[in-house]
C-alpha cells in the first residue's frame, strides 16, 4: 500500500515488520516528519508537563518548575488544576503543524494523534472531557475548534459544556491582568457535581486559560478538574 504523508506529501512506504503484526495503526506521516514529534519524556514539572531537563535551576523548585510553585502558593489558584499533562514538546516543526491545521483548516492533520490521544484517555479515570472552546467569533473565523476536532479524531467523545465570551487574544496583557479579568468562560445548565473532568486543548502556554475553566467547574462543585494538552509552549 502506497500513500503519502499527510503533511509534506512524500509517499508512504508501509514497512512490514513484527510490531506491524500485532499493532497495525497505519502511518499519517513519513519518517521524517514523525521525527520532529517530539514526546516529552525525560524529567518532567508534576504540575504542567513541562521539560525539567532544559530549565536552569532557577526556574525549579522541587518536583515544580517555578510557574507551577507560583501558581501553587497563590490561595486563589491552589489546587484548581490538579494536574497538566501535555504529550509533544511545541517546538519548530509542531508549531508550523498546528498553524497547518488551525489556521487552514486541514482537519485531516488531527489524525497522526488520535491513536495515542485515545489510549491516554482511555486509561484515565475520567467523567467528562471538556475541549477548551473558542468564542463565536473566532469559531466562525476558523470554521471548527480544533481541539473539538482532536478529540473527535480520537473517537472520543467531547462535552461541550463551556462557552467562551471574551476574545483569546491575550497575549498583550501581564499575567497580573490576565487573571484579574473577569471570568472568559461560562458553564451550560449541567450538573458537574462530584465529577472528575478532563479539560482539553492544544497548547498550553500560561495555563491560565485552563485555569480559568477549571476554577468555573471547581466552583460549581467538580471533584477534580485535570488537563491534556496536544503540546506544551
Ligand atoms: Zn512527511
Ligand atoms: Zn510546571
């Protein structure tokens, strides 16, 4: 069988092999491309999945880098997210990935990660999965939410239970005025109680988006509110 590589176009060459026997999860990309994902492995933040390992130890404190501590002394913010796991380091090659498949819609570019999306959900105990969603306005920009689009790939099921209704672009505020902002999200007529929730995104950056979605379904009585991200910025 001969395809091509979802993202560069080169063509397929299925190698069979003994793994290839038991574990037929056919290639989306060529070897070349599949190299530059890069899995976060190695010594790694509890707290947001982040690589220990390039940090100075300035920027390490304990188990933690020094976001999460910061993150973690704050009375407001302690315990809010229990935990962000983020599977791919967000470097060159994933970036221009991402940007192929927001910006331009290339939905076909989910699919590289949905086997191991799946089995990582799969293995969690979880309730709910919540994907982190996009105000209307950038929704109807981009045609779809990409981390929507994600989990559907990986044949799991997302609850859209949040909507957002400040625009994303923050990038220009201070974290001081990012967080003093009034809440971006809102949650729909559902009962959270007790529930231990999955939040969903791409990227995680700051943390500070999911925060604010895990502080909204803390408070309206969630047991435990955790995060996966495609990547971690
Ligand atoms: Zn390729
Ligand atoms: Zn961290």
């Amino acid at each position: 069988m001969v395809s091509k590589c979802l993202y560069c176009g080169n063509e397929l060459v299925e190698v069979m092999s003994w793994k290839g026997l038991f574990y037929r999860v056919p290639p989306f990309l060529c070897n070349e491309c599949e190299k530059h994902l890069m899995i976060i492995d190695g010594k790694r933040c509890s707290g947001c999945s982040r690589s220990l390992e390039e940090l100075s130890s300035d920027f390490i404190k304990g188990e933690q880098c020094l976001d999460c501590d910061r993150w973690e002394s704050d009375y407001e913010w302690k315990g809010v997210l229990r935990q962000n796991e983020s599977l791919y380091q967000y470097n060159d090659f994933l970036k221009e990935y991402l940007a192929q498949y927001k910006y331009r819609g290339d939905y076909v570019l989910a699919k590289p990660f949905a086997h191991t999306l799946k089995n990582y959900i799969e293995k969690s105990e979880i309730d709910i999965v919540i994907p982190i969603p996009l105000s209307d306005e950038r929704l109807y920009e981009r045609g779809f939410n990409q981390s929507t689009a994600l989990l559907e790939e990986a044949e799991v099921r997302p609850s859209c239970l949040l909507t957002r209704f400040h625009s994303e672009k923050q990038s220009k505020k201070t974290r001081k005025e990012r967080l003093q902002q009034e809440q971006v999200f809102q949650l729909g007529e559902v009962d959270v109680k007790g529930k231990s929730i999955l939040l969903f995104d791409d990227i995680y950056t700051t943390g500070t988006t999911l925060r604010q979605a895990a502080k909204l379904l803390k408070e309206a009585g969630a047991a435990e509110v955790s995060s996966l991200t495609l990547a971690r910025g």
